[in-house]
C-alpha cells in the first residue's frame, strides 16, 4: 500500500513515527512523498498547544474531501488523537484509523480490520518493542521512558500519554548497540522526563547510572531529553560529567522565573532551587551548554512576574530557549480554573524575551570562537557552498561545502558565530570516519 506519514510535535512523535514506520514496512508498505501519491495517510499529531491542532483540522478537512473523490485511507495518531478533541475530528472528518500514542503496536491489526479500527488503550507491548535502526542514519532517537507523572496545569501531556513508564534497561542498550552498529554517532534518549527514568521499576537502575551504561556502548555522541528541574540530582550531573560520551547540553525547562506563576503552573520547584542546579552544572562542567523552555502570559502573570523571567535570564545566560506563549488547552487545570491574558499582552512580552534570548544566545556563542568543536556534518545547507551540521552542545554550524563532502563527524574550528549560528572551517574528520558515499 503506498503511505504517506505527516509528523507533527516533538521528539518523542519523530520517534513513534519511526516506530510505525518500520512496522509498516514489514508489512510491504511502500513510502511515497506526498499525500496526493499515498493510498493510507497517517497523521502523527501534537496537542500541546493550539497551532499544531488546528494545522491537523485544516489537513482532515483536506483528506475528507479527498476521500470524496477516490478511495483513500486515513489514520490519526498521537496525541490528539487520545483527546475527545481529536475524536471528535475524527467523527467529523471520517478518519478510519484511530491510534493513541500508546497503542502504536496496532497499526497491523487496524489495516487488518475491513472496518474502521480505534484503539485508545495504552498496551504493554509498547514498552517491549524494538524497533530496527533507522537506515543510512547518522542521528536516531531511542524512547527511554513514556508518560509523565507530573501534573503541571497547562500541560495536556499527562492526559495523552499517561502515567510513566520506563523501558527495560536491556532493551535500551540492545536498541543502542543496534544503532551503533548501523553506523548511528549521535542517539538522543528520550522521554517527558527522562530523569525520572526507573523510579517506577524496582530493580532497574537510576537515570545517572542509565546513562554511564549508554556511554559504555561506545557511540560517539549521546543527548537526552527532556529533564525535570525537580529530579535533576548531583548524580545525574555527576554521570554527565564523567561520561565522555554524554554530550554537555542540557535541556533544563524553567517555564518561568517567578515563584508565583512557578506555584500556579504546578512545577514542583522554585526559582532558588532552579537557580542551585544551574550552579551545580556549570561548577561541574564550565563548558555547559544550557537551554530550556518558557511559557510567556500565563494566566495571571504580572509585569512584575515577567521580570523575574528577565532577570533568571540574565543570571543563566542560556546559550538558546524554547520559548512558547501561553496556549490555553481544552482539559488542562489552567484551562478551566485561569482567564487566559490578553494575545498582545502575551506576544509583546514574547518579543521582548525573544530579544533578551538573541542577546545571550549571541554573546555565549563568542565563547567557540577560535575553539575547534567536533560538528556532525548532516548534509548539503540552503546556500550550497555550505554544508550544515551541529556541535555536541546542539550550535547549529555552517562550514565549507568542498571541506565537508561527505555526512560524518569533523573537527571544525570556529572562526564566526552569530546568534543562531557558528561559522568555521574543517581541520580534520573525526573517528569513526564520515560515512562511505554510497550512504551519504
Ligand atoms: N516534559 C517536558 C517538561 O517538563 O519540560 C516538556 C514537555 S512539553 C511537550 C514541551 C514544552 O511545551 C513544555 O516544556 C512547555 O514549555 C510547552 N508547553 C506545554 N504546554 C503548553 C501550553 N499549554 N502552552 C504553551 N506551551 C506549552
Ligand atoms: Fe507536561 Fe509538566 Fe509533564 Fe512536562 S512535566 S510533560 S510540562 S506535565
């Protein structure tokens, strides 16, 4: 059958893609690029904000009139699709397969069914499943832990994935050494909360310990994400820190910088303590790079609030942030407890942050000037007399197209950055050597 799979969201959704993908294609799909060539489309979606949802309306409103006109199969996965919002698009738009993100492992079964096929449980075989490497890939996630136990107000997360639940430690290293062995140099391990990983298994080992064993597999690079500030402990760090595989980028979501939008949105910690962890991690590892996430207006956050944001901002120096506008979500405690701000109130303190962010961002990258970084070169960039990859702090960097001929991993010393971008030039490949060309 010939599919065509639409990823919307994070991650965690690239990964499941995969996931799906790979059982599709023991099932003899055959992969087209677009939807109008695809007899199954499936629709990988993303709740956690308005925008993605509304993207995935406008495109099942476009495949219901599709399917007016010749026979198509449709299917919706994902987040939204584990929401009464997303169902009730799914009614309205005539979708024939209905997957949650937790009942994956059924896709076979729903192209089986003659009729329409819904599956919302959340299966036990997921957490069992290894899916094959990623062909010719240099990249590749690997899920260390599904669901969240947190409950922090905005967050639709919980509702849609569920409680936590950790994959068996051999599994992860068995995919790992798979990965490794089809040539992967750089695995993110993924989960909501990846520092949670393991407290809800007796007997398997603690996240910091995880990731000493990740290291041990012997590929090149290893990232995680995403971490809670609660659990961030001095183990963890201390296991970066010892870990040469262990990249030192740390993705460490603050939301916010006052303690009382930080109570209101139920994220467990407090500025002070934020604050210590972010001293641990740079006393441990001065090279640090740090990013985080942030969500601006939320409901009842002052002026006042907002500068507390600034100035947590001005005391990290992140290197780069996510930084989002309050989406008000159907479900959510925020949603029906809080009067969303007003949208200009909102954007122009995202613009501002946006600024205070580029400010950072550009005086942090000065740092690599006249450093030589190992960049993992992925291919040709938009102006082709670059070639585009990325440091092991996550830098987007540009080098010379001729000098990087080939996907692989280089030594590059820097000699420009910008806000968003480090400029610099080959002074050698790294080991393992960039991939044969047949792979490239
Ligand atoms: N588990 C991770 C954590 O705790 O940071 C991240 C999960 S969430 C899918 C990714 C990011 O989306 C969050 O860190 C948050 O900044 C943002 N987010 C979640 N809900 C949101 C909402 N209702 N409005 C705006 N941003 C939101
Ligand atoms: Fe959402 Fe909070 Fe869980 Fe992250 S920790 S997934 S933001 S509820």
């Amino acid at each position: 059958m010939k599919t065509h799979i639409i990823t919307y969201g994070c991650q965690m959704n690239e990964y499941d893609t995969h996931l799906v993908r790979s059982e599709l294609a023991s099932l003899g799909a055959e992969f087209v690029d677009t939807w109008q060539e695809a007899d199954f489309v499936l629709v990988n979606t993303c709740a956690v904000r308005g925008k993605p949802v509304e993207k995935v309306r406008s495109l099942l409103g476009e495949l219901r009139k599709e399917k007016e006109r010749r026979a198509l199969l449709v299917g919706m996965m994902g987040c939204l699709a584990q929401l009464e919002e997303g169902q009730q698009m799914a009614r309205k738009f005539e979708v024939d397969v209905l997957l949650g993100p937790g009942a994956l492992t059924e896709i076979g079964k729903a192209l089986e069914a003659q009729s329409r096929f819904w599956d919302l449980s959340f299966r036990e075989e997921l957490t069992h499943h290894l899916p094959p490497a990623p062909k010719g890939a240099l990249s590749a996630f690997v899920s260390i832990i599904r669901g969240c136990n947190h409950h922090c107000t905005y967050c639709i997360v919980p509702t849609t994935r569920g409680p936590e639940v950790s994959r068996h430690p051999d599994l992860i290293l068995r995919e790992l050494a798979q990965l490794k062995a089809a040539g992967v140099v750089e695995v993110t391990l993924l989960g909501q909360n990846v520092n949670s990983y393991g407290k809800d298994q007796p007997g398997y080992p603690s996240f910091a310990e995880l990731l000493r064993q990740a290291g041990r597999v012997g590929i090149p690079r290893i990232k995680f994400t995403t971490s809670h500030p609660v659990n961030f402990t001095d183990d963890v760090i201390a296991a970066i820190a010892e870990t040469p595989q262990v990249c030192r980028y740390i993705h460490l979501p603050v939301q916010s910088g006052s303690n009382r939008v930080l109570r209101r949105m139920g994220r467990e910690y407090r500025r002070e303590w934020y604050l210590d962890r972010i001293r641990a991690i740079r006393q441990a590892m001065p090279d640090a790079v740090l990013s985080t996430d942030i969500i601006v207006g939320f409901p009842g956050e002052t002026e006042e609030d907002f500068q507390q944001t600034l100035s947590l901002y001005d005391e990290v120096r992140y290197d780069s942030a996510y930084m989002f506008i309050y989406s008000p979500r159907p479900g959510t405690p925020s949603y029906k407890h809080f009067q969303d701000l007003p949208r200009e109130v909102k954007v122009e303190r995202l613009q501002r942050l946006i600024e205070r962010q580029k400010h950072w961002s550009y005086q942090q990258n000065q740092r690599w000037v006249g450093q030589t970084l190992e960049v993992l070169v992925r291919g040709a960039a938009k102006d082709e007399a670059y070639a585009e990859g990325h440091t092991r702090g996550n830098h987007p960097t540009l080098v010379p197209a001729a000098q990087a001929p080939r996907p692989g991993l280089y030594q590059v010393l820097i000699r420009q950055a910008t806000p968003h971008m480090l400029y610099g030039e080959v002074v050698g490949a790294q080991e393992p050597a960039p991939l044969p060309l047949a792979m490239a």
